[in-house]
C-alpha cells in the first residue's frame, strides 16, 4: 500500500469513529437528557472512542507487532459501552451506567495481563511500554500539585477559603486521594480511551501538519469541540455556552500540559495517568462526582482562564516544542496489501 493513502486510511478511521461516533451518539444522548433520564453511560462510552479509532486505523493499516488481545479486548468494550449508551432512552429503567462500570472494571482488569505478557516488541511498536522509570511519575505529582492549587485559587474570589482549609483538616479528602491510586488500575482503560487517541495517535500527525506549537494548540481546539455533545446536553444545559467555552480553555491549556509530559517522556501512560488525576480528583475536593447540572457563570470562566493560564502555559516554552516529535517509519506500519 501507498504510505501517503495508508496514512490517510488511518486518519480517516480515526475521525469516522472519534468525532463520528461522538456526534451521532449525541442524538440518544439529547433524547434521554430532555426526557430526564441518567445520561451517565454518554461520556464514559465516549471516552472509548479516540482509543476505538486509532486502534481500528491502526489494525487497517499496520500489520506487524501488534498486541492483539489487547487491542480486541479494547474493541469489545467499547461496543458493549455504545450498547448501554443507545439503550438508555428505551430501556428505561436499566441502571446503564452500573453496567458501563462493571464493563471498564472487568475490562481493566482484563487487560493488564494481557498487555504484560504480550512481546515487549509488540508493545514498543504501539507506544504502549512504559519509558522514563519512576522519575516519569514526577509530571503526574507536579500536575497533581498544579491542579490542587488551581482549586485553592478559584475559591479565593468567593472568600470561602477558610471553610474550605477546615474541609482539608479532616480525614475525608486524604482517604479519597489515597483510594484513587488503586483505582486507576481497575478503570485506566476509559482514561486510556483519550489519551492513546489524542496524546499517541494525533498528536504527532498534528504537530507534523502544522508546527510542533500550532499543532498542539489546534489538538487542544479540536479536543474541546469533541467534547460539545455533554457540553450540550450533559454537563450544563442552562450555561452550555459558558460551559463550552470553558472547555475549549481547560482542553487547550491542559492539552499543553498533558503535550510537554508526554513529549519530555515518551510514555503514554503518563498523560493517561494525569488525565485520570484530573478527572476523579474532583472527588477528593468536593466530595462529590456529581458533573451534571452546572451553572456556570462568565465570571467562573474569566476566573479558569487566568488560573490556566499561569498554571499551565508556563511548560509551552519548553524546548520539547522546537522540533517535531518521531512517528514510526512507514516502512514498519504495514504490509504490503
């Protein structure tokens, strides 16, 4: 096969099944929200789907080394995920989101075996090896520490600091925190679902098309826009603009971050690991993962886009960004068809 049309197989399966499969799946998404139903199952199947879409294009285009079991076993879950997501309007009284759960547990727990017992070639070849030892994990306790401190920063204008520091004086968001690191390892592979998309697949074809910078900034849009079905009909349906707004901000800005991370190490399991961080950390400052119903206010996004901003920005002028990152030789990707 042509290179140049293997590339532009993969790329189309990509977006067919990221952006393809998230805006269709945003027509049961808007019917169960305005019938009042538990849309839970929407955003964690769609997680799935970055992952589903580089995996389906690179098992069309790149044939050797690959970690099948795993691979088949990622694709299997996301069907059974889409399954509980389209039942949900007419299968009402279902709890879906109960049966997403135990499908990402199982899966997980599934899927680590097979991917350590796989050939260490196998997983090289799919960026799926862990690079960079323990000292790798400094990015996810800086951005740990990062986000902690953007919490700290946006309760400041509501003058509420000083019940929020007696909330950290009790045991509850230290026993959260401490209970979230083996969690990761029953329900990485939703996170994983983004990150192998967005961090592995397209970011380098991103940064290739238009500039080690641009491409990320334009990764970050892109990733923003993927999010606008739950922005619509999940997150905040009173504030949906607000609330899509503040998500192009938060993708872009931690889209940079979750970039230099990656780019410094080489590990994908890094920025799966901070996405992870960032999305269930919310539990061990509120107490709550409650994410729907969000009233967000203008002055709420003036205030996230400042603290990003200083947070977050600062490791865009890393030299990581001066060049183009490597993507596997074409020559490896397939065989001849």
């Amino acid at each position: 096969m042509n290179p140049n049309k293997s590339i532009t197989k993969e790329v189309t399966i990509f977006f067919l099944i990221a952006f393809g499969m998230t805006y269709l799946m945003g027509i049961p998404l808007a019917i169960s929200q305005r019938a009042g139903l538990n849309t839970d199952a929407f955003p964690s199947a769609q997680m799935m789907y970055p992952a589903a879409g580089a995996i389906l294009g690179l098992m069309a285009t790149r044939h050797r080394k690959r970690p099948k079991k795993f691979y088949i076993l990622y694709l299997l879950a996301t069907l059974v995920m889409i399954g509980c997501a389209v039942s949900v309007p007419f299968v009402r009284d279902a709890n879906w989101m109960m049966v997403c759960n135990a499908v990402i547990i199982v899966g997980s727990v599934l899927a680590w075996p097979m991917l350590l017992l796989d050939k260490k070639e196998n997983r090289a070849s799919f960026g799926l090896c862990w690079h960079g030892g323990v000292k790798a994990l400094g990015y996810v306790a800086l951005f740990i520490l990062l986000r902690t401190l953007s919490v700290f920063l946006s309760v400041l204008p509501s003058g509420q600091l000083g019940e929020y520091l007696q909330y950290w004086a009790t045991p509850a968001p230290w026993l959260i925190f401490v209970m979230l690191i083996p969690n990761f390892f029953l329900s990485f592979l939703a996170f994983f679902g983004e990150e192998y998309g967005w961090r592995y697949y397209l970011q380098p074809k991103m940064q290739k098309r238009f500039g080690p910078r641009r491409g990320v900034l334009l990764l970050g849009l892109l990733w923003g826009f993927w999010h606008l079905p739950l922005n619509l009909f999940y997150y905040s349906t009173e504030t949906s603009l607000q609330s899509f707004v503040g998500q192009i901000i938060t993708c872009i800005t931690l889209g940079i971050f979750f970039a230099w991370a990656y780019l410094k190490t080489q590990n994908i399991w890094i920025p799966v690991l901070l996405h992870y961080f960032n999305n269930n950390l919310i539990v061990v400052y509120t107490a709550s993962a409650e994410l729907t119903g969000q009233v967000i206010s203008w002055a709420d996004i003036g205030i996230l886009l400042v603290i990003n901003l200083v947070l977050y920005m600062p490791s865009f002028a890393s030299r990581v960004f001066n060049t183009l990152p490597q993507e596997p030789a074409v020559s490896e990707q397939a065989d001849t068809l």
